[in-house]
C-alpha cells in the first residue's frame, strides 16, 4: 500500500497550502503525481493520481457514500461534537452540489486519530507545532496494486486557534471554512490557481479567491471560503459526474507556446461574461496542451498567466519543468463553448517576460 499527504498551509504567514509525499509503509517510496489526460479526455481540474503496477490511476473513491469516524477528543474551545458538526457541514455542501454524485457518511466517534493506517478515515486534531505554517493536512492511503483509495484522515493543527462560530470569530481559524477545501482534497481534488495574493513577510496574504480549493488560506476570522465557486464545482462535478454536467457543460482544449514550443504548467483560465464564472487549469505536457471541462455553453474569454500567486510545490514538483517566464496573454477572440463537447484546439502564443 501507498500513502499520499496533501498538506494545508497557512496560519501566521498565510503561506501556501502544498501537496507533498510521505512515506506511511516501510520500503515504499511514496509518489504522487498530476493525472494528465489526453486533450480528447477533457477536464477542468488538477486532480491527484497515483501509480499501481503499470496503470496511472485516478484517485477517487469508488465505493458511495463514503464513511468517516471523527476524533472524540476536541481542542481549546471546540468541542468533539462541535468540530464534528463543522465537517458535517463541510461535506453536506460538496454533496448538495446538482452536477456532482457524491456522498458521505458520519459513522460515529472514535478514539483512533488521524495519519494510523487503520482502515478508516478519521477527522480530528493533533497537536503539531513543529508545522509552524500548516493548519490541516489530509493524508490517503492507496492499494498499490489496485490503485483503489482505502482510506483518507484528516488532521487540524491544534497549535493554532480553532471556531465554529457561525460568523467567524476574531483571532481564530474557521473549521468549515478549512474542512471544505479539505474534503475536497479528501474526494480527490488538487489545488486550483484561481485567486490574488500579495508578499507578506516571509509568506503571502490573500486578496482575493474565485476557488476554496486556492491554496493559500484566509486569515484568522475569515468565513468566506464557505462556498464552493465555479471552478470547484467544476471539479468535483468532474470526479464525480453527474448525467447533467456532460450534458449540459463543454469544453476549450489547446497548446500554450513560447517561441514555439510547449509551455508545461502555464495557468490558463476561462472567464464566462455571462455569468462571471472562472474555470481553470494548467498545461500539463511538454507540448503546452491544457483542456478545461465543465464549461457553461456559450462565449469565454481565455487568459494565461504563469504560476505566481502561490508556490510551485502546491502544485507541481519543483524539478517539473514549470514555466513561469512568460507575459499575461489573452487569446485574441472569444472563444465558444458547445453543449457537450470542445471548442477545438486553439493555440495561445505568449511572450518572454
């Protein structure tokens, strides 16, 4: 079996929240890699897979609904049933979502904590002061024969100061806020780019987000990151599909080049005006190819931007080859999307910055 951590920064410095890989069983060398798919397999997400045996697998559950224990210990302030209701809430608005078959189940209070390869997923609190930037961290842990997902824990740092006051609460970290953007690594979901920071000290602030899966964090008191926007939807619709999202969303697929060649991990997002939704991803090959699903049918405009809001490891390994040596380009027309399939391939050719 294999063990994957997908770790959530933030707190003081607001640095960003970051995919790593750990190593949970002795001899095994832990990888966990972006699932990339050809251009005709459109999507609309970063999403995680792993590797097992010969296959790269997609990392999802299979089997619905998915069951989780919580911690029946709390934290200063925020009791076992409080925190457990929090998460409730959390994975109750990933399952409301129209477009998305997904479904969860509370199965109780245990006294096992998050990170024991037991068998069951399990919600709660560690204290882990030596992680001075992460808030919480959800963990996986993969048959690697099968690639099927057996279980997935969840941690929240209990160093730092925890609400579940329902607005927020001065000086403290909203655990509905942080559980959603981590059951959504728990279903399957990577990081999303969409969102505005600036430097802060030794880390970055957050201006503005369009994604609860952006890794960087809101501070302490912040509840707006309560609610999914477009380009989570999007992915978790993708992961899980309901019949309606193929039918009713589409697709652009293309190449981002740089004095012609391939440009791997240019940010390349769709913005309906109709609608002001941003649906993103990345180019994930070395000929610049991306694709984008889970699109309303009608026109967008299409921007590319290289990787600068948050830290290339919250996404990529830092030996990918990610390109961020480029100018902000937009594509030069209005590009539409049909009900049901893809605009066909457009290339978007942007400059040396």
């Amino acid at each position: 079996m294999i063990g994957i951590r997908s770790g959530v920064r933030s707190a003081r410095t607001e640095r960003t929240l970051s995919v790593f890989a750990s190593r949970r069983r002795a001899l095994v060398v832990l990888v966990i890699v972006l699932l990339v798919a050809d251009v005709g397999d459109a999507f609309a997400y970063l999403k995680f897979g792993v590797n097992a045996g010969t296959q790269l697998i997609e990392l999802k559950w299979n089997r619905l609904p998915v069951r989780y224990f919580v911690n029946n210990g709390g934290t200063a302030g925020v009791s076992a049933n409080d925190f457990q209701a929090a998460v409730t809430r959390a994975f109750s608005t990933w399952e409301a979502l129209p477009s998305a078959r997904v479904a969860y189940q509370f199965a109780g209070f245990t006294a096992a904590q998050p990170g024991q390869d037991d068998g069951i997923s399990t919600l709660g609190f560690l204290p882990t002061p030596e992680l001075e930037h992460v808030l919480a961290s959800t963990s996986f842990l993969v048959d690697d024969v099968t690639g099927e997902l057996l279980e997935s824990d969840i941690f929240f740092n209990s160093t730092f100061p925890w609400s579940v006051a329902r607005s927020g609460e001065m000086g403290r970290f909203d655990i509905e806020s942080i559980a959603l953007h981590e059951t959504g690594h728990f279903s399957g979901l990577g990081h999303s780019m969409i969102g505005e920071t600036e430097p802060r000290n030794n880390g970055r602030s957050v201006i503005a987000s369009e994604a609860v899966m952006f890794p960087i964090a809101f501070g302490a008191g912040n509840i707006s990151a309560r609610t999914p926007r477009a380009d989570d939807v999007a992915g978790i619709s993708d992961l899980y599909p309901e019949e309606v999202f193929s039918d009713d969303t589409g697709s652009i697929s293309g190449r981002i080049t740089k004095s012609g060649a391939g440009v791997f991990g240019a940010h390349v997002v769709a913005f309906n005006p109709a609608t002001g939704a941003l649906v993103a991803n990345f180019s994930l090959d070395s000929r610049g190819r991306f694709s984008i699903a889970g699109l309303s049918p009608g026109p967008h405009v299409v921007r590319v931007e290289p990787l600068d809001d948050a830290d290339i490891d919250s996404f990529f390994d830092l030996d990918a080859g990610t390109d961020v040596n480029f100018r902000i380009t937009y594509f030069d027309r209005l590009v539409v999307v049909p009900h049901g399939g893809d605009s066909g391939e457009i290339e978007i050719k942007v400059q040396p910055k």
